[in-house]
C-alpha cells in the first residue's frame, strides 16, 4: 500500500499555468511543499515555523500552505 495516494496533496500553478509547488499534507499535520528541482521543505502550518533546517520558504508561499492544510 502507497502511502502518499491517500495524502491529501494540492497544486501551485504561476501565472503561465505551470506546476511551481505541490503541497502533501501529512498525517502528523505538516505540511510538505514540493518545489522545483524535487526539493521537499516540511513545515508546521500551526506555527508558520519551517521545519527543514537550512530551507527559506517566501512569506506568499508559506500563507498558501497554512491556508491548504487548514481546509
């Protein structure tokens, strides 16, 4: 069984319809945001706190995600 087929995942189209992120929501409540080049960031939509060491996410993108896993 694949795990990641029952995540709820949505995606972040830019303004020429192409995919910019995919956001998977975890069962634990966080949120991955995927991102070009494959990079996965992990975040606590609760506390709007990145959760990948190192890994910047622009303030436009994290709303979008904490908005995403609140429904």
């Amino acid at each position: 069984m694949e795990l990641s087929s029952y995540l709820t995942t949505s995606q972040v189209l830019d303004c020429q319809g192409r995919v910019a992120a995919t956001f998977t929501l975890e069962i634990d409540g966080a949120v991955t945001i995927q991102v070009g080049g494959g990079r996965e960031i992990r975040i606590d939509p609760n506390h709007r706190l990145v959760l990948t060491a190192g890994a910047h996410v622009e303030d436009s993108l994290l709303d979008q995600a904490c908005a995403f896993a609140k429904g």
